[in-house]
C-alpha cells in the first residue's frame, strides 16, 4: 500500500521531535481511515482491525496533547482514494500498517526519552504504547 | 444459572423447616409432662415471634404506606394493596400476643430450645431473615428511610408481581404455621398451673396468622400471582459481583458458557456507573469509551455467529420456529452489532479532557468479547490477534451435549442483555460529560479558522449529538436482539428465560416471552390436612368409621362454621366478642380456629375486635 509506505519513509525521516510530532500525528490519523475503509472485509481480521482502529485513535489523541506539537501539519497527506479502495488484500494491508506501527512505536519511544519537556515525553510514551499495540493486533506478533 | 445463592433458597429452606420430622416425641416421664408442654409453648411462642416479626419486616419493606392508610378507608386501595395492609396489621397482633409482657429480650443470651417445633420455627425465622438480607443486598441506603436501586434487580424485586408473590410466600407460610402452633395451644396434654393464658395467646397468634393468609387469598382472588412471578421472586441471587476470569485454552463449550454468563453478570456490575460520575470521574475516559464500543461490537458480531451456528444444527430443540427464530436473532444481533460500530466510528472524532485510564466497564466489556469469540469460534486458544484465518466453530460443536444448545443460548442471551444496560449506561455518562465539558477534539482535526491556542477544544455541538445518536440506537438494537434471543430462550427452555420474565415485569407493556407467563403460581406443597370438627372428632371418639357418617358429622361441622361466618358478618363490631374470649376454652378456641382455617375473609372479623387489641410496641430483634 502506497500511503502506508510513504508515511514510514517520511518519519523514518523526521528530524526534530515537532517533525517527529507532527508526523506520527498523521500517521495515525491515516491509519485511522485505512482501517475504518477495510475493516468491513476484515473478516477473520475483523477484531483485529477494529481493536487497531481504536488504538491508532488513542495513539493520535496522545500525541495530540504533546506541547510540542505544530499547529499545522503537512508531513504526510491522508490515503488518496486507491489507499482507501479494496485493491490490496486484507492480509496485505494488515502487514503494511503492522509495519508502519512498529516505525510509530520506535520513533515515539526514542522521541518519549529524550524529549526535555516532562508532557511531551508522557505523551509519546503513550502514544508508542498505542502503536505496539496495533503491531501486534495486526501481526501476531510485538513490535 | 447461576452458583450464587437466591431467594428461593431460602425459601426452600423455610419450607424444608415446616414438614414435620417422622418419628416419635420424646418421651417425658408423665409427673413431669405438664411442666415440659408448659416449656414447649413458652419457647414455640418465642419462636414464633421471630418468625412473625420477619415477615412483619417484610411486609414494612413492600408497602409500610399501605399499613399507614387507616382501616376505614381500606376499601379504596386495589384488593393487593389491601391484602399487604392487613398482612401487616395481622401479623403485628399475632406478635402482640407472643410478645411477653413488658420486656426487653436478650438474644445473645437466648438458649436454644429443647422443644422440637421451637427448634424448626427458629430455623424458619433464620431463612426468612437471610432471605431477606438476601433481597436487601440489591438496594442501598437513601436519604431517610429510602432505599436506593443497588443493582439491575432492585426494580425486579420492587416490581408488583414480585412483591405480591413476595406477600403470597409469607401468607403461604403463615398457613402452614397455624396449624402447628394450634395444634400445640389446644393439645388435651395437662398444663402446668398458670400456663394456660400463654397457651391462649399461642393460639391467638396463630388465629391472626390465618387472618394474615386469608388477606392474601383476597388478593388472589382479585388477581393471581403468576407462575413466572414467583419463579422471578425465587431466582434472585445475592448481589455480589462475580470474580474476574478469563477463558483457558480449550474449556469445553459447558465452561465457556458459563464463563459467559459470568462476563456478562460482571458486565452488568461494572455499567451501573451513576451516571452523574461521569461529570467528574477519571474512569470517563475516550480509550475507555472507544474500548466499549469496540467490544459491544465484537461481542454483537460473535453473539450473531453463535446464532447462525445454533440455526444451521440438524435438529434445533423446541418448536419447528426455532431454526427461524433463531435466523431472526442473528439478524438482530447483526444490526447491534452494525449500530456498535458505528458507536465505534463516532469515537474517532472526539476526545475527553482525562486519558490513559480505562475503567472497569470497559475491561469487563473486553472481556466478554474475549469469553464470547473463544466460543464462536473453533481455535481453542482464539484472541483478537489469531489472524484471518480462523473458522467458526462448527454447529456440533456447539450441540455436542444434551443441555448445550439451552446453556449456549442462555449465554447469548445474557451476553445481549449486557449490551443494552451497556449502551444505555454509555449513553447517559456521554451526556452527562458532554454538559460538564469534557468532551473535546483535537484542535487539529478543527478548521483552520477556528484559532483555539490549546491542543483540544470543545467538541462541536453536531458531533456529541451524533456521539449520543448512535448510542442510543446501539442500545435500542441490543434491547431488540435481546428480546428475539428471549423468544429462543423460551423455544429451547434456556435457564435465561429469567430475564425475559424481569424484563416483563419492570416493563409491565412489554412482551413477556415466557409461554406460561399468565399461569397462576402453583400452591406452595399442600400441607392442609384434614381437620376434623368437633362432632366428626366425637363420631370419631366413639369408634365410629362408616364413611357415611363420617361425612355426615363433617358436614354438620361445616354447617356450624358457615353459622359462625354468617354471624361474624351480621353482628355489629361493638358487640362482638374478642376472638381470646370467643377462644377461652380448647373447644371453642378449635371451632374459631377451623372457621379461620376456610380461608373466608368473612371469617376475619370474628378477630377485629372494636379497638386494636395492642398498639404497636417497638420491634424485638428475630
């Protein structure tokens, strides 16, 4: 899935804990839209991907309380209409977001110990928390 | 149903208590024998008291404001109204007369009663009393007096059907006892010097409790209490949360529904949130919410596997509808689960001002998720994270066993009717927090325009109506898979037909589900023995047994009761005797007693004297 690429290489990129911020912010956001367009055919994923749903919305709204968050984003975009579409399998998308969640939970973990303000690191830790959680709904497996 | 004690129990127990133990009395040397059956009514009396003042505290409990309403107005109150405020006035003249003089009573140092009926009244009086500690566990204390709803149910037991099979028990009880205490205070057997008034009262007091079972066949015969309503009285359990557990790998499909059943009690516990908590409580939080949503989906979306599983059997239990009925089912809990999700989507947008903590509702809601999928679906060891390929779990699987499809059905059932409290109870704490403010958004997600300097902001009016829109419809179409599973229930007698039949009656418009709803209430076990008259007793004394003129003597017997009945009635009250006169001596006292017995409310003022015979004194401790 070409959004789901395109948002890990972009944090993988990020420099700085607003970009970082920003970032995961979209990510998750995104992943939000990923998973509410796909999780109807979900079937034997369908736990999976609502439970996914919930988490990459706790994990937006963590990183929404960082202090250090920009105002405006424009990092990643949001899924175009073919992210959204039901081209790739279920099992496809499933792997791409798993991976995108373990980018998530590295990026947010590194950022939750070395961020200097106390918020923004309680903030990204919860957020990483989020996001491991989604690796293993959709893979099986820790992050 | 369920291992926790209920009310049935007890009342069981109290029933078990008054048979009578086969064997013969004990013997007593015969100088001694006035002295002993002295004894034995002082401590039947006591017993008796305790006995009557439990069930004078149920009878306060279900309508002390009837009891209030003064004799003289009585006829404008509903027969069962009526019928609960002579129960109550019956009961406290029959402990009028038990009570001794003028004493306080010191229990702890009471010392347990030789005699064999004191003994079995003593253990009546502990059931009763436990019964209704029982009752009483459900409700929690309010301002005053009040009781305040502790559980889902409190508005069952203080239902009308409830309290009137509630006031049918104790009158039922009340008839078994008569006899026995009479049997005692009439007996030929010498009595001590100066035991004779006790042996009076004794049997006063059970000439009150037949007053007290014929107040309640007024009421019956008004409107019977039906077979489902005392069914409900006696399934209720103590109210105590079952302890947390998850599903193991492999538990049988026994196992699992059970543990379902238990989930879906805990879920039920854990929802009662006051709603008003919401405005402040750290448990109202979006993880929480977006947690329920999610799982009152799952768990919808298994319920409605199981069903479909259930229907595709080769041989469905019940009548020949079940298999639609059941097809039915999984398409309602199809739609509650359609109106979870959408529960779920509306959470994507909004945020609460506390995080991170999930609340108990939420974690018992994903439990039961968990308990509901390991049975819906065939990998013994199924998670949320098992991946696509995962099999529902075949139809046999699920009937492998006789009594599987009920237990399985109960399950769902219980399952469902968690979800609606659930919806219900999410949907009231929504509100209650969107007033206090605490629904937000991220400021991000707001227009460009909208200039909030803070990472959140309030909530835009349109998505919290949106947020409580969907809820109440998740709730509406829970309350409807609910009531359809009912109907399977009572297809395949699952042991979950109790909560169609509490339903029923806390919701008097709704459907009852139960087929034999309407069914009077069997007796309680028919203790009335034959009680011959005096002229049978005679006929009988002479050594007579040609049934001819037994029948004979009887029905002079019955004559003379109907004579007494017709008097009662046509003798203005100023002139009447008092019933410890009328009963002065064994043999009018046992003439009085059977007309009692007839259960004719036309016999009743043979008791009412022109005043009450004792105010009211303060209630001694059981």
């Amino acid at each position: 899935m070409g959004w789901a690429t395109g948002a890990k290489a972009h944090l993988q990129e990020a420099i700085g804990l607003a970009a970082v911020l920003s970032g995961t912010y979209e990510a998750f956001e995104g992943m939000l839209s990923v998973i509410r367009a796909h999780e109807s055919r979900a079937e034997g994923m369908f736990a999976a991907f609502v439970m996914s749903a919930a988490s990459a919305a706790n994990g937006r709204d963590a990183v929404a309380g960082a202090p250090s968050l920009p105002r405006t984003g424009g990092g990643i975009q949001a899924p175009a209409e073919r992210d959204l579409a039901a081209a790739a399998s279920v099992k496809e998308i499933a792997r791409d977001l798993a991976g995108l969640g373990r980018v998530l939970t590295g990026r947010l973990a590194a950022a939750a110990s070395s961020a200097p303000h106390p918020a923004d690191r309680a903030a990204c830790a919860a957020a990483a928390r989020h996001a491991g959680h989604i690796c293993v709904l959709l893979s099986g497996a820790g992050p | 149903m369920t291992s926790r004690a209920t009310f049935g129990d007890f009342m069981r127990a109290a029933g078990r208590h008054l048979e009578r133990p086969a064997g013969p009395a004990v013997a007593v040397a015969k100088r001694r024998l006035p002295a002993a059956r002295a004894k034995e009514i002082a401590e039947a009396s006591d017993a008796l008291l305790r006995v009557v003042t439990v069930m004078t505290r149920y009878t306060a409990d279900i309508g002390a404001a009837f009891a209030e309403v003064e004799a003289h107005n009585r006829h404008r109150l509903n027969p069962w109204a009526r019928a609960c405020a002579e129960v109550h006035d019956a009961l406290g003249n029959a402990a009028a007369f038990l009570r001794p003089e003028g004493a306080g009573r010191h229990e702890s140092h009471r010392v347990p009663p030789d005699s064999p009926l004191a003994h079995r009244l003593d253990a009546v009086a502990e059931s009763l009393a436990a019964g209704r500690d029982l009752l009483h566990t459900h409700f929690a204390p309010g301002p005053g007096a009040a009781r305040l709803d502790h559980s889902d149910w409190s508005p069952v037991i203080t239902s009308v059907p409830v309290t009137r099979a509630l006031l049918a028990e104790i009158g039922s009880l009340a008839r078994r006892i008569a006899p026995e205490g009479t049997e005692l205070a009439l007996s030929r057997a010498p009595l001590q010097r100066g035991a004779g008034e006790a042996r009076r009262r004794l049997n006063a007091a059970c000439q009150w409790l037949w007053v007290t079972d014929a107040a309640v066949q007024a009421g019956q015969c008004y409107d019977p209490v039906a077979a489902d309503a005392r069914r409900l009285l006696h399934a209720v359990p103590v109210n105590i949360c079952p302890p947390r557990r998850l599903p193991r790998a492999g538990e049988s499909v026994t196992a699992l529904a059970n543990g379902i059943i238990d989930g879906a009690e805990r879920l039920r516990h854990s929802s009662r949130l006051p709603a008003a908590h919401a405005a402040w409580s750290p448990a109202m939080t979006s993880e929480s919410s977006r947690q329920t949503a999610t799982a009152g989906m799952l768990t919808s979306h298994h319920c409605q596997i199981l069903l479909r599983s259930l229907a595709a059997c080769a041989a469905p239990p019940g009548s020949a509808d079940a298999t639609a009925r059941l097809l039915e089912s999984a398409d309602a809990a199809g739609r509650a689960r359609a109106d979870w999700l959408a529960a779920a989507h509306a959470w994507d947008n909004i945020t609460t001002d506390t995080r991170g903590y999930i609340s108990q509702a939420a974690s018992d809601a994903h439990d039961l998720a968990l308990w509901t999928g390991r049975l819906a679906y065939a990998d013994p060891a199924w998670t949320p994270v098992s991946g696509p390929s995962c099999p529902v779990r075949p139809s046999e699987d699920l009937a492998a066993r006789p009594g599987d499809i009920p237990l399985v059905v109960a399950a769902i059932h219980h399952a469902c009717e968690s979800l609606t409290r659930l919806a219900h109870g999410s949907h009231d704490q929504i509100q209650t927090a969107s007033q206090a403010g605490r629904l937000l958004v991220p400021t991000r997600s707001l227009p460009e325009s909208v200039d909030i300097p803070r990472p959140f902001g309030p909530a835009p009016r349109e998505r919290t109506a949106s947020l409580l829109a969907v809820h109440r419809e998740a709730g509406t179409a829970s309350a409807h898979a609910t009531g359809k599973i009912g109907e399977v229930a009572a297809d395949v007698g699952a042991p979950s037909q109790i909560l169609a039949a509490a339903r029923a009656a806390t919701h008097p418009g709704s459907e009852p589900t139960a087929r034999n709803s309407a069914t009077p209430a069997p007796e309680t076990p028919d203790v009335d023995r034959h009680w011959p008259g005096p002229v049978e007793r005679i006929l009988r004394d002479l050594g007579t047994s040609d049934p001819v003129l037994l029948r004979r003597g009887a029905a002079i017997d019955r004559a003379g009761e109907q004579l007494i009945i017709d008097a009662a009635e046509t003798v203005p009250a100023r002139h009447s005797q008092r019933a410890a006169h009328l009963s002065r001596s064994p043999d009018t006292a046992g003439l009085i007693n059977r007309v009692l017995a007839s259960r004719d409310p036309c016999a009743v003022p043979l008791l009412r004297p022109p005043t009450r015979p004792q105010a009211a004194q303060a209630e001694a401790e059981p």
